[in-house]
C-alpha cells in the first residue's frame, strides 16, 4: 500500500512538473494579455495559464524541454469569440515577437478598433527576432492599427502563412525582403493603404499557393517573373493601379484557379498561351483600358465558370470559341464595344445561369430559346445594345404581347416588322412559364409585355 502511495504522490509531482511554465515566459505572457484584453485579471485568475489554458491559447513542450518537462506557449487568438476580446485602448504588443520565442500561431482579428485609441504595428528589432518559430501570423480587420508594413517581417522566417488585410491606415511599400520567407505559402496584405511596386523579389516565393494584394493603391507594372509561382493557385491584384500589359509568364501558371485583375491600368492584348491554364475556374478583369478585340483563346479553358471582363473598352465580336465554355456559369461582357450578333452557341452553356451583356453594339435577333430564357430569368441583362430584337419566333405565340418583331429577314439591323414603332427606347420585360427576363433596346418596343413560351 505504501509503495502505491509513493508512486501516486510521485505522478503527480510529474503532472505538475508538466504542467510548470518558465517564469520568464509566463511574466511575457501576462504583459501581452494586460496590453490587450481586461476580460479577466490574468495575474490572479489564471496563474499557471498553460496548466489551465484558456480559448484561444494553446501550450505544447518544446523540442529540447523535455527533462525540465516545461510548457511553451505556441498559440495566441484575440478578437473572436471565445477567444478573448479586445479592450477599447488595446495595444499592440511588439513584446509577444521577442519573448515568445516558441510562439507558432498568433492572431489578431477584429482587435484594434477604437479610432480614439490608434496604436501602432511595430515589430521589434529584427536582431531579435531571429530565433522566433513563427508559422502564421494574421492580422486583420483593425482599423485603428497603424503605421507602415514592417521590414523586419523578413526576419520571420518560419512564417508559412501572412496575413495583414483590412487594416486602413497600414500604409508604405512591400518590404522587398518578403521574398527571403520561402517557406510562405499563403500570403494575403489585402485591404490596405499599401503603395508602391509589386516588388519582383515575390517570385522568390516557390511554395505560394495564395497571392491577395487587393484594394491597396499599388503601382507600376506586375513582375515579369510571376509565372515563376509555379504553385500559385490563387492571384489577386484587383483594384489597384497597376499599369502596363498582362505578363507573358502569367501563361505559366498551371496550377492557378483564381485570377483577378480587375480595377486596375492594364492594356493590351492578352498573352499567348493562356489555354495552358487548364486549371483556371475565375478569370475576373472588368475595368481595366485593354481597347482590344476579345481573345478566342479564352474558349480553351475547359474549367472556367466565371469570366467578367466588363467595361474594359474590348471591340469586335464576341468569339463563337466561347461556346466551348462548358464549366461556364457567368459571362458579364456589359459596358464594352462590342459589335455583331450574339453567337447562338452561347446557348449551348447549359450550365450559365448569368449573362451580361448590356451597354455594347450587338445586333440582329436574339438566339435564346425558352429554356435558355427560363434558366437565367432575371439574370439575363441585354439592355443598351440598339441592334437587338426579338425574332418572329419568340413573339408569334405571345399572350397580350406588344413588342416589335425583327422583319422577316431575321433583322440585324434592329428594323421593326410592319406596324412597329420606331422612336425611343424600349424595354422588353416578360416571363417565360413565369421566369422573368429583361431586354432593353430600341429595336424591340413594350406597352405592355408578357411573354409565354411552351
């Protein structure tokens, strides 16, 4: 009975041995949670946090701790419930970079908000930071934090995650030194007041599968050397104020499914080989100067579903290579220069249920029969194109229908068939087996419309 006894008394002096912290380490943790949070008075309600850990904190024995059986902090998440909250004069703590040196995830989301109290994004000297084992590091949705992206970021190289997004008065250039974190996979500096280049030293980044530098202010041309991200799955510049063409290594990037380039300078044509990206599902690029016809090369990208190229100044004809879009389920083409009539083989796409393609040139009747009708109801938008009609067909089964016909040639020049009016502009508003749909244009005139298609 004895020796059971000591051998009890002895597992639990090893089970608090575990559950020990070094001093140091937990007098750093209690300055970081004081700067930050006052949900709870740390000090005397969690006085052996890893022993107790709370949501949001996480400890695990390091590498090389074993026979002092300590406990190291490895995880820090402020700002989302249940994690804890954010006091209104939270400030941002350089010290959790340099005393926690065993720290791999931390996270700071919705902390800084209180527009009395701005604090600053300072990191400490990078001298400092050079044992840190940092691998994610997010954050975001602050917009009281401040100051400039810091260089010393660099330093940080075990990061494989970077994310510092939706933080308004984050400003300055890129470090050119994010390239030397080779082991990043995912870095997002979305949603800032970033300015400056693209810096070309983010090719160096092997392993990105992400890239999201969106809605900064970003200037400049992008890197020749993008395509070299031969991982890169998702890339999104949009909506800065890029300039320049699109890269020709951008056709490099096999792997890519996400690519967004929209609301920025870009002009020119597309680059050749841009069917090498078998992989591509969004290719979003409305808004940008390109002046130029539209690519057929866009028809050889078997998996794309969405393809926005609005108000971009393209011209000529839609390509009939669109056609051969089978995974298509968006197509906005509105507010361009586009000419011609609407290819039939659109028509094919069974699985669009989004078609824009309002405010262009287009001509001649309208190739959609009533299935096509039914499936994009209100999400069809031809308004704007003058050429358009209805051909006989769509209106010579109508029900109280009072639209001008295209003339018995099959129009394209918008004529009206006999006993039409001519004049201002008109809207076509229908339903087909109660879907409704929209036509706008001055080839078609409505008192009143409905149409009903079997």
């Amino acid at each position: 009975m004895a020796a059971s006894v000591a051998v009890f008394v002895c597992l639990l002096s090893v089970a608090a041995a575990a559950a020990s912290m070094d001093p140091a380490e937990r007098e750093s943790l209690f300055l970081v949670m004081e700067a930050v949070s006052s949900d709870r008075d740390w000090r005397s309600e969690s006085p052996d946090p890893c022993g107790a850990p709370w949501p949001g904190l996480e400890c695990k024995p390091a590498a090389g701790d074993a026979a002092a059986a300590l406990l190291r902090v490895t995880r820090l998440d402020f700002g989302v419930e249940p994690n804890p909250s954010c006091k209104d004069t939270a400030a941002f703590p350089p010290l959790v970079f340099s005393s926690l040196s065993h720290l791999q995830s931390l996270f700071f989301v919705g902390c800084f908000k209180n527009p009395a109290a701005n604090t600053s994004l300072v990191l400490p000297p990078a001298a400092n930071l050079s044992t840190s084992s940092l691998q994610q590091l997010s954050i975001r949705a602050n917009p009281s934090l401040s100051g400039v992206m810091p260089p010393q970021l660099a330093t940080l190289r075990s990061l494989q995650v970077l994310t510092i997004s939706q933080n308004g008065l984050i400003r300055g250039e890129i470090p050119q030194g994010i390239g030397e974190l080779t082991s990043l996979v995912h870095l997002d500096l979305s949603y800032n007041s970033l300015t400056g280049p693209v810096p070309s030293e983010i090719s160096e980044l092997k392993s990105l599968v992400g890239l999201d530098l969106s809605y900064n202010s970003l200037s400049g041309a992008i890197p020749s050397r993008i395509g070299e991200l031969r991982q890169l799955q998702k890339l999104d510049l949009s909506s800065n104020n890029l300039t320049g063409g699109i890269p020709v290594s951008i056709a490099n990037l096999s792997s890519l499914t996400f690519l967004a380039l929209s609301s920025n300078g870009l002009s020119g044509h597309f680059p050749p080989g841009l069917s090498g990206l078998r992989n591509l599902q969004y290719l979003i690029m409305d808004n940008n100067p390109m002046n130029v016809p539209l690519p057929s090369e866009l028809g050889g990208l078997p998996r794309l579903q969405e393809l926005r190229l609005a108000g971009s100044g393209y011209s000529g004809q839609i390509p009939a290579a669109f056609g051969q879009l089978a995974s298509l389920t968006t197509l906005s083409l509105e507010d361009n220069n586009l000419t011609g009539e609407i290819p039939p083989v659109l028509t094919r796409l069974t699985r669009m249920y989004h078609l824009n393609l309002s405010n262009n040139g287009l001509g001649g009747a309208v190739p959609f029969d009533g299935a096509f009708l039914r499936r994009l109801g209100q999400n069809l938008d031809l308004s704007g194109n003058a050429g358009l009609c209805l051909d006989d067909r769509m209106v010579v089964r109508g029900v109280g229908v009072g639209v001008g016909a295209c003339h018995a040639g099959g129009g394209g020049d918008g004529s009206l068939a006999p006993g039409g009016v001519t004049g201002a502009a008109a809207t076509v508003r229908g339903s087909v087996d109660g879907y409704p749909f929209r036509l706008l244009g001055h080839a078609c005139l409505v008192v009143a419309c409905l149409v009903s298609l079997n």
